[in-house]
C-alpha cells in the first residue's frame, strides 16, 4: 500500500510485537483510571434540596422522587434551544445522551439514568420522542436552576446520593469528562483513523475532516443521529414551523 493514510505493512509477527508493545502502555492507562475512580468514590459530598421541583410526565415532581427509590442517580444535563427546530437542537448533547440506551445494568447497581432538559417539557420531551429514546427525562424549571446548577451550565453530568429523605451530589462533569457516556467514541480511538478530529495527533495525510465546534456531531446541517430517524420517516417538527438547517455546536 502506498496511500498517505494507510500505516506500514509489516510482518504479522512484527505487527503482533507493536501491539504487545503498545498494550504496555494502554494497561498503565487502565490502571490509572482506576486509581482516578478510586480518589472519585473517596471526595466529598454538597447537600441537594431534595423537594428542587422538576417537569416530567406527570406533572411536577421533586428531585428526591427522580431516584425511583434507588440510592444513586446520574443526570445528563441536556441543552435546549427554547424555540428552534429539531435541526438546530444540541448536536453534542444528542451525541452524548443518545448513546446511552441500556439501562437494567445501572439498574442492576442501584443507579437511576436520567436526563434533566433546559427546554419546557411538553417540547423536549417531544424531541425525545422524535429520537427515539426511553430513558427518564425531565424538564428543569427556572426556579430550580441555580439549586442544581450552581452557576455551572448544563451539559454537564452530575451523580448524587440519596440517604434516606436527603440528597447529596458526590461528582460533576463536563467538556471531555463526559466521554464514558459515549461508547462511540471509544470504537473510533481504536480504528486507524481515530475520530478524524483535527486536534487529534494522527500522522501526515490521516482524514480530519471534523472540527470540534459541533461540526463532528452533525451531518448535512442536523445532529447525524436525526437521519435514520428521518428516513424512517419519523416527524421532527417541536412546535408546528419548518425545520431550519445550520447549528450552534453548542455543547462545550
């Protein structure tokens, strides 16, 4: 092979000892990872008000009623463009949120998913809906921002504990910190071409077609996760105006 982005062919016996050469490093990874979950589970915790009023299904509903009567929950953070078109909806956020379907195995370790939107509820929740996904979501009022956010913003992830009726945060998140949400991500740093992002050190002649302003989220001016959901001919009208194209790449 002579192309520019393809590696140099060896000998499997000389490819195999790259690999075993490199897995040295990769198993330090892992065990540092460890250690950094190790010190995560020992850091302190803040106190939550437990009755902070969220929008579900159901009407309102207090924080504390958010665990289903489990002992841990972990929240997405999910941006909202109040008023705008599925197209012009978080792409980081979609990226992020969308990959994580299965929930018995947090179930199964007393951990609660759930989404808590910036957008009105009847809206996003519609978004969802349009996307296809069935985790818990909930709308966060004005009036509850500042009690969870505490001048953050969302798209961060945030884990709390409940004992008994009071409520803690043990950890938040975000920028980069919320990479584990997004299994897509860990495939593609183990393909050749990695995440064909232009800060990634990839040698001479590699593809990066992907800035990282939001660009690397979308697909013909929509979050790419949208056009399956498109072809299947699903409605992603929010509030009964077109959809417009272009976005904000605004997930940071």
């Amino acid at each position: 092979m002579t192309a520019p982005n393809t590696p140099p062919v060896v000998s499997r016996r000389e490819w195999l000892a790259a690999i075993d050469t490199l897995r040295v490093r990769e198993k330090a990874h892992t065990r540092e990872g460890d250690a950094i979950a190790a010190a995560r589970r020992r850091l302190p915790m803040t106190e939550v008000d437990p009755s902070t009023p969220l929008v579900g299904g159901d009407g309102e509903v207090p924080l504390i009623d958010v665990f289903e009567g489990r002992t841990q929950l972990f929240v997405s953070y999910h941006m909202w463009h109040d008023g705008h078109s599925a197209a012009d909806q978080c792409e980081g956020c979609t990226f992020f949120t969308g990959q994580v379907r299965e929930l018995s195995y947090l179930h199964q370790r007393d951990v609660t998913f759930a989404v808590f939107c910036q957008g009105p509820f009847e809206e996003s929740d519609r978004y969802r809906r349009f996307m296809g996904w069935e985790m818990p979501w909930y709308s966060v009022p004005a009036e509850s921002h500042e009690r969870l956010l505490a001048g953050r913003h969302f798209g961060m992830k945030a884990a709390y504990l409940r004992d008994g009726d009071r409520v803690f945060e043990t950890y938040w998140t975000t920028g980069r910190g919320v990479e584990p949400m997004a299994p897509s991500y860990g495939i593609l740093d183990m393909t050749v071409h990695g995440r064909q992002e232009t800060w990634e050190d990839s040698p001479p002649g590699w593809p990066q077609p992907y800035e990282t302003l939001g660009q690397q989220f979308r697909k013909n001016g929509r979050p790419t996760a949208q056009w399956p959901r498109i072809t299947a001919g699903h409605d992603d009208d929010l509030h009964g105006t077109p959809s417009r194209t272009g976005g904000s790449g605004c997930c940071p």
